[in-house]
C-alpha cells in the first residue's frame, strides 16, 4: 500500500486476512485513520459521507481490542434502524473473527434473543429500543462493556431515540471507548454520551460529491410524472433510486409507473418489516432495478453500486438532499443526481452545479425486464441453511449452472435466491416435492 496513506504495519497479519475475506485489498483514507486513532480510552467523533466506509473503520479497531479468553459482551454498536443492525452484523460475520456477533432490534423475536444472550456474544449490535428492554429486563451483564459505538448517532438523535441511549450508556460503567459516527456535522454532542475531549475526524471535505453529476429535468406543465417516466426510460436499467417526501407519493407514484409496466420496487416505513427486506432484497440482486422510497432509505443501508438518484419531490433541506445524493458517488465511483422539477418549480438554494434543464427523447421505450427473479424458500439460518446449501440444492436438484444464479440472501426463517428469469418456471417445476437437507421446503416465486 503506496498511495500516500499511512502505512499498514499496525495492523497484525490476521486483521488483513479479516479484510481480505470481505474481498477488499486496501483500506481507505478513512479506515487507515480510524485504526491509528482509536486506541482504549479514546473518545472519537467520525463524520463522513453514507457509503465512504465508516462500518469497517469502526469494527476493525474494536475487533482489535477485544479479549478472546473473556467471555460476555466487550463492546457495542447502537444503530437507528434494524436494517443498519443486519448490515453491521453481516459484515462481521463474513470476516470470521473468531469472535461471536448477536443482533438486537424490534421485529425480532424477543425469545430468540433471549437465548442467544443466556451466553453473550462479544460484540452486541441493536436498536435503542430493543438494547434498553434487554438491559431492563437483566438478559445480559454489561459490566465487561469496554468499547461503544453510536453509529448514524445524528439519525438516531433525530428518531427520538435519546432516552433509550441515555438509559444504555447509564448502565456501561466499564466503558472505555465511544466512537459516533454521522454523515453531517453536529455543533454540540449531548452530554448523555460521556463523550469528552474526542478526536475528530471529519472527512466531509468540500469537494464531497466531485464525482457528483447534479442534472435538472423540467416537466411541461406540472405533469411531474410524465418526466418522470421518461427519464425512468432514458436511464433504461441502470439502478436507481426514486426518493418521495411520504409513504402516500410513493405508493401513489408506484401504481401509476406500475400500469405503464415499469418493473420496479416500494421502501417505507410504512410497510411491514418482512416485506421491506424483500424489496431490498430484490433491489440489490437485480430482480428489479428502480426503488421508489421515502428518505427512509437515505442513509444506513447498504445499497451498492447505485448509478442514478432521482429527487422526484424535493429534498425538505441540505442535510436531506447530503443523504439522498451519499447512495451514489460511492468510494471514488460516478454517479448522477436528478431532479424533477414542475414548470414553475426552482431548485433549493442548496442546489449548486446543476447542469440542464436535460432534453429526454420524446420517443420512449420500456427498459428491459431485469435479468433475474428472485425465488423464495421456507427454510433460513435458524434451521440450519447457508447459502452453500441453497446453491447446492438449485444446481444438483434443479439442473442449474453457476451462471445462472445470481445473490443468496439467508434470513431467519427464510431464504432467496436470485435466479434467470426464463428458467424460474421450469425450476419450480423441477423442484416440487424435493426436499432440502432431508426437509421438506416451500419454494416459490418472492412477491
């Protein structure tokens, strides 16, 4: 590693063999930073933009300082979303530390936790909510609690969130390290936190978004939607990202893209969980490559690879419309910002370097049906499955090649797989009444 950044050596061969299994080669600006600073007893403020890296450039230094000979929970990660607590703990798990990882967040079930904390893992990631009854209810000592992590720390001030995190850092007497993490800046950090004295490290520089093309499409009129589904069309299959102001547009917008055939998916907090994480599900393996959301999906998940940010209705302020544009322009990659605007409509104040207004072809055609379909299987990580098993099954029972699977995803209780769309029927087909790991398992297409 040569490019100017700090050199590696602090890091002992077996945190690069973690990194590597990720199928990362070099740890960014950010990452380097973060292992030189934190240290126990460090206080560390981490501001950066959505997707520059900063899950890595906090669990690595942590993954540093727990103890293998000691058992209970060492160090924690509050999150403001169960999605973000998935990711977090999804990441870790793909670097086999050695170490354990439990998740605790709402919508999951309170008996399953319990038992997983009877022996705690050492490192502990969840909502305020779910942290806080766990501690009420005394389903785990946090005495041995060294190192805390307030990631998203602004989102979860903005959710409410500050009497559940009040309550959870009362009860870490042993803390040693705070780190919080944001995409914006904040004037004062509550008192709550215990944060005193921090180092900052603030990588929100003012050339941010340089990789940020920010482009203006005018409707005639205020037919919104019309430009709308033109630029849809124009962008054809490049993954985008619609963003709303209320569940209401969404819903609204997407049963109109619906009846002109626009393969796409919803996000909002209105939906239920299940159903959320299937639409993400099939966002990121390419069963659809338009996501109409509220700022719900702004921030905090991971969503890679995204080309295109659609601002449909305008962002309520900069913080907003920072959030919306960080799901592009990832880690040194291009991306493009576009926003609808009415006739009589002028962009916020806030947005500069626009170029257009951008003439979209009057002549539009459909894009393409997505590559795969997703299929759903009734067996998950409870039951013993990974995704080996899931592949295994679909290519020894169904007759597939490498190549025509695509992402599997394993849940709880369920999995998915993505598949070629023309084979799905005769897949099912195929597979109807075979079973799974001597299980029986219901397979079918994931609505």
């Amino acid at each position: 590693m040569d490019n100017g950044l700090p050199a590696i050596n602090y890091l002992c061969s077996m945190l690069t063999s973690f990194i590597e299994r990720l199928g990362i080669q070099e740890l960014n600006e950010l990452q380097l930073k973060s292992l030189e600073f934190i240290r126990p007893g460090t206080d560390l403020i981490l501001i950066s933009k959505t997707g520059s890296g900063k899950t890595l450039a906090f669990l690595l230094p942590i993954l540093r300082m727990l103890v293998p000979e000691l058992s209970g929970p060492q160090a924690m990660i509050i999150t403001p979303s169960r999605e973000l607590a998935l990711q977090i703990e999804s990441v870790f798990r793909k670097m086999q530390t050695g170490h354990r990882i439990s998740a605790l967040y709402g919508g999951h079930a309170v008996r399953t936790e319990r038992n997983n904390l009877i022996e705690p893992a050492a490192l502990l990631v969840g909502t305020p909510g779910r942290i806080a009854d766990h501690l009420r209810r005394e389903h785990f000592d946090p005495a041995g609690i060294k190192s805390l992590v307030l990631d998203e720390f602004d989102k979860s001030l903005e959710l409410g969130f500050e009497k559940e995190m009040t309550f959870i850092i009362a009860k870490l007497a042993g803390l040693q390290t705070r780190i919080l993490t944001s995409a914006t800046r904040m004037e004062d950090i509550p008192a709550f936190t215990g944060v005193t004295n921090p180092v900052s490290l603030d990588f929100t520089i003012a050339d941010d978004h340089i990789n940020l093309a920010v482009n203006i499409v005018r409707a005639e009129g205020n037919d919104k939607l019309e430009a709308l589904f033109r630029l849809i069309c124009h962008l054809g299959n490049d993954p985008a990202l619609i963003f709303c102001n209320h569940r209401e547009a969404v819903e609204r917008i997407s049963t109109l893209l619906r009846m002109r055939g626009v393969v796409h998916g919803i996000y909002h907090g209105g939906m239920e969980q299940d159903a959320r994480e299937l639409a993400l599900i099939r966002f990121r393996n390419g069963t659809h490559h338009t996501l109409i959301t509220t700022d719900l999906a702004a921030r905090g998940l991971d969503i890679p690879e995204i080309r295109h940010v659609i601002h449909y209705q305008q962002p309520a302020n900069e913080t907003v419309w920072v959030h919306r544009n960080g799901r592009t322009a990832r880690m040194h990659a291009s991306g493009d910002a576009w926003m609808v605007l009415a006739a009589e409509e002028n962009a916020p104040v806030f947005v500069t370097g626009a170029s257009g207004p951008v003439l979209l072809p009057e002549e539009t055609d459909l894009p393409g049906f997505p590559e795969y379909e997703t299929l759903y299987f009734s067996l998950g990580k409870k039951d013993k499955i990974s995704r080996g098993d899931i592949a295994g099954f679909l290519m020894h029972q169904g007759g597939l090649n490498a190549d025509d699977l695509g992402q599997i995803s394993i849940a709880d209780h369920a999995s998915y797989a993505a598949v070629k769309r023309p084979l799905c029927r005769k897949l099912l087909a195929d597979l109807k009444g075979r079973p799974l790991k001597r299980r029986q398992i219901k397979i079918e297409i994931a609505r």
